[in-house]
C-alpha cells in the first residue's frame, strides 16, 4: 500500500512538474518583430533588431529562458549570440519577466554573411529550464533574407587608365649662332662662317624656305664691342658689327628667296657680358674684379681702376674680353607636324618612322578597336622602356577581355613607374577584378586626380564596404548599372529606375536591376520580361532562383519557367 502511494505521489509530482513547463507553450510570429524585416547584407556583415514580447500570465516565476536566434541556410544552421531571461523568483542575474505583466525586449545580432545565405531564414530558438527540468519549445521563424544587391556591383564597365602622350603639332623652337670678331674689327672672318652653330642655323633657314615644315617666326640680331677702349670707338664697332651679321643674314635669305622679320641692335661696351664671364672664370683676382663693378658706374672709370690690376688685365684680354667682340644671331622658328591623317596613315603602316609621343597620340585618333590595340602594340615594341606604352596596351588588353595579359602589362608598367597615377588606378581594377578590394582600395588611394573614372572605381569599393552615402557621392554623374545599385540599397527605387533608362550600353545586369525595380513596385510583367533578358547570363539566372529580391514569385510557374 506504501509502495503504490509512493509511486502515484512520484507521478504526480512529474505530472506537475510537466504541466507547470507546459503552460509556457509555444510562441507565435505575433510576439516578435525584426529591423530590417528582411535581413539584408552591408559591407559584408548581417545586422537587425529582435524586439521580442513575453505576453501576460506566460513567464513562470522560477523559469530561465534562453532565447537563441538561428540562421537556417543551404542546410545548414548558424547559431546566434543567444539571450537569457528569469522569472521574478529565479535565481540569476538575468532580465527578470514578469509573470503577470510579461515583457519585452531587444536583441541586437551581427554575425558575417557567407555565400549561401541569400536564401535564408531566421528562427528563434527556446530553451526553458525550470527546477532540474529542461525543454525546447517549438522555434519560431521570425524573418527573412538575406538581400545582398549590393553584391551584384563590379569593376565590369569601368575603363582603365591611358597615360597622354606629350604630342605638339607645332613646336616653337630656337637656333642660335655666335659670331666672333677680330678686336676693333666689323668684318665677318671665312671661319666664322664654317662654325657648326652659324651652319646649323643656316640649314633652318634653308628648310623653311624649303616647307619642309619649318616656318621662321623672327630672327634677332644683337652687335656687341668689348668694354675696353672708349665708348665713342665702341659704339661705331658695335653698330658695325650689328650690321655686318645683318647683312650676312639678309643675303642668306636672298640666296633662299625667303623673307623674315629681323629685329636688331647693338650695345656699346657689354659689361653685362663681362661680369657674367668673370663670374664663371678662375681669374685670381675675379672677386676684386666684380667689387670695381659694383663701385663705379662710369664705363671710363672702370676701365682705368680694371686696368691698374695689370696681371689681372692681362688675363682678361686672353681670355674675357675676345668674347665679348660677337654679333648673336637667334632665329625662332616654328616645326609642323603631319596632318592627323598622315599620322594614322603612319602609325598602321610604317610604325617605325614615327616617335613615341606621335604614335600615343595617333592611338587615340582612331576609333577601330583593332587599330588602336595595333598602334599601342607598335609603340609598347619600338619604345619598350617607356611606362606609358606598356600601360596603354595594357589597358587595350583590358577592355578587349584579355584580363589575363592585362595584368602582366599593368604590373610591369607600374614596376616601371609606380608614382603615376595611372599604373595606380589599372592595377587597382586588377585587383577588384580578382576580388581583392581592400587592395585595390589602396592602391585607388594613389590615384588622385583621375577625376569620374577614380569616383566611378571608389563607388564600387565603397559599396562592398557599406558606406552607402559615400558610394551615391562617388556615382553623382555616373548613368550605369553601379550607380542604379547605388540607389537600390538606399530604398531610392524612383532613382534607380532614372539612372537604368540611361544606361549607355544595357546589359544582362541592367535588365536584372530592371527587374528588381519592378519586383519592388509589385510590376508582375516587368519582373518576368527583364529576367527573360537577364536570364541570358547563366550567373544572374541561377543568382535568380535564390535572390530574396523576387522572394513572392518563386511559385509562380512563369517565373520558375525562366529561371529552370
């Protein structure tokens, strides 16, 4: 008889004990809300709000309730940063609920988004333990997700970076000629005129009077006399000599039957002249030499306090003074260079005979995609040392698709100039291109002043770090599909879908964002016809079918039709 009150004294206690668990049953989705509702990716990271509610009469005094949230993923779970919370008479230093009132709460989680998770959802876990028992109620699914659009930004669409050429059509340039005089002589010597200066000088002029490209602009003509002697003598030596270097040249251009304008004069006693000689001579008494300069300003003065440093003198009259008895003869000219289409006809035929800042600069004459990457291949072979060539056929490659030989080209350039701003922008697209962001942002960072094309690059990285006002700086002028993602992150769908119908050369990726505008604005049709086209791209297909963008159309058979 003791022996069965025993027993049924034990199962009631159990009977209790599971009744007292039981009556906290399972939650329902009402008590729980998430912030986002839809779980969303930024900068690689997942992060939302739990607002949680115990209703009334729901917490017993003695439970402990750890609350667990769950990611259930590809068939697999991630568990969260649970949350634990006590009745008002259990031990701990849990938040208490109250069994009569009840209680909220909020939970913050963050954890990192991993491929897969696109389609995902979140349920609350529960562990109730009272007294030495423990249960799991039933969990709760209290969202979805993970909206990751931003993922679909790409270096795809951005240019790279062509180094300018230093091309002048015209260049203006200058030939000059001495030539020296015998002392109080006027009259030009037969081995002045055999100086390689005055012959190099009278070729300019033949070549001009041949239009061999060459235009004379002016001819400057100056006669000079050494400051020795008097300034009366001298000025009638300077004049002469002024004179004699004009006539020589007016009767070189009669021999051309050319003309030019010649501005002439002479100076006297060109003690100019002398002081910058003596400055860059050894004279020993060089110094002593530049105070009587600086002292006296009388021409006659000078020459007789000059002269009282007789072995000083004697030096100057060997070797200053003969220097300074010239007529200088400066001929400014101009060189033209050939027509844009004697250029192209060039540079796609005989390559060799063109330098290497006419062939940069021909490249960008023409418009043939196979002609350009033919000249730029020219130069990178004729000039393989410049930065500028290897860059620039490294940047063909590139937008050619030859990703592979791109980067060879563009990790050479920049080994060769590291501190231009272009190898900087072209091996940053390399690195986004391969994924490596925050490389790439590093070396984007040494770009400054590629203008709209850094920007357009630096929206992107700013996109996959989740600075999202920065990003939509970054694509202010920009009408691609980076900048309609840009708007779609930030809930600006009036501005995206402004910014798609822009769009220079749509793509799959344009109809795919097309869809998503119209997903967002419930357009059944709009979201069918743009996955049509964007289904042509085998990523964004499969990308469909788990895109929690299109979430309410995974049952509809067209839409399963077309992602199949």
């Amino acid at each position: 008889m003791k022996k069965h009150s025993l027993l049924a004294i034990v199962a009631f206690l159990a009977a209790f004990s599971f009744m007292s668990c039981k009556k906290m049953g399972p939650l329902s989705q009402e008590y729980f809300k998430v912030d986002p509702p839809v779980l969303e990716a930024k900068g690689g990271q997942v992060e939302a709000t739990i607002s949680g509610t115990f209703p009334e009469k729901y917490f017993k005094k003695k439970a402990t309730v750890v609350v667990t949230p769950v990611l259930k993923y590809n068939g697999q779970e991630e568990k969260l940063q649970s949350v634990t919370f006590q009745g008002e008479k259990a031990t701990g230093n849990d938040k208490k609920i109250s069994y009569k009132a009840g209680g909220t709460y909020t939970h913050r989680v963050s954890f990192e988004f991993k491929s897969g998770m696109e389609q995902s959802e979140l349920y609350l876990q529960f562990e109730v333990k009272q007294g030495s028992k423990t249960m799991a109620l039933p969990e709760v699914k209290i969202a979805d997700g993970i909206n990751c659009t931003y993922l679909l930004a790409k270096g795809e669409g951005l240019e790279p970076a062509f180094a300018s050429d230093a091309f002048q059509r015209t260049i203006e340039s200058q030939q000059e000629a001495d030539i020296k005089f015998l002392i109080n002589q006027a009259n030009i010597r037969p081995t002045e005129l055999k100086k390689d200066e005055l012959i190099a000088l009278t070729d300019e002029l033949k070549k001009a009077a041949a239009e061999q490209g060459n235009t004379v602009k002016g001819i400057e003509i100056a006669g000079y006399a050494s400051p020795e002697g008097s300034v009366k003598i001298n000025t009638g030596l300077a004049e002469r000599r002024e004179k004699a270097a004009v006539d020589y040249i007016n009767k070189q251009m009669s021999k051309l039957h050319t003309q030019a304008q010649i501005d002439s004069r002479y100076t006297a006693e060109d003690w100019d002249g002398f002081q910058k000689l003596v400055s860059q001579s050894s004279i020993q008494d060089k110094e002593l030499i530049l105070s009587v300069l600086s002292q006296f300003s009388d021409p006659d003065q000078r020459e007789t306090e000059i002269r009282k440093l007789s072995a000083a003198f004697k030096v100057l009259a060997t070797d200053i003074l003969p220097q300074l008895r010239q007529s200088k003869v400066k001929v400014s000219y101009e060189i033209s260079g050939k027509t844009d289409e004697q250029l192209i006809a060039a540079a796609l035929s005989t390559p060799d005979s063109l330098n290497v800042e006419e062939l940069l600069f021909t490249a960008t004459l023409v418009a043939d995609m196979s002609q350009k990457a033919s000249i730029y291949e020219a130069a990178a072979k004729k000039f393989p040392n410049d930065w500028r060539t290897v860059n620039n056929l490294g940047a063909m490659k590139f937008i050619q698709g030859d990703k592979a030989e791109a980067e060879k080209l563009f990790s050479k350039a920049i080994d060769m100039k590291s501190s231009a701003k272009e190898t900087n922008f072209n091996w940053g697209l390399i690195q986004m291109d391969k994924g490596e962001l925050k490389i790439a942002e590093q070396f984007l960072g040494k770009a400054a002043g590629m203008g709209a094309k850094l920007d357009a690059a630096l929206g992107v990285i700013y996109l996959h770090k989740g600075d999202y006002g920065a990003a939509n700086k970054a694509f202010a002028a920009e009408k691609t599909n980076n900048a309609a993602i840009a708007k779609l992150v930030i809930k600006d769908v009036a501005g995206a879908t402004a910014i798609l119908k822009e769009v220079k050369k749509p793509n799959a990726l344009t109809a795919y964002l097309k869809a998503i505008v119209a997903a967002r604005t419930s357009d059944k049709e709009g979201v069918l016809s743009n996955l049509k086209e964007a289904a042509k791209n085998a990523s964004l297909k499969k990308r469909a079918g788990v895109d929690i963008e299109f979430a309410k159309y995974k049952s509809d058979a067209a839409f399963a039709d077309i992602i199949k």
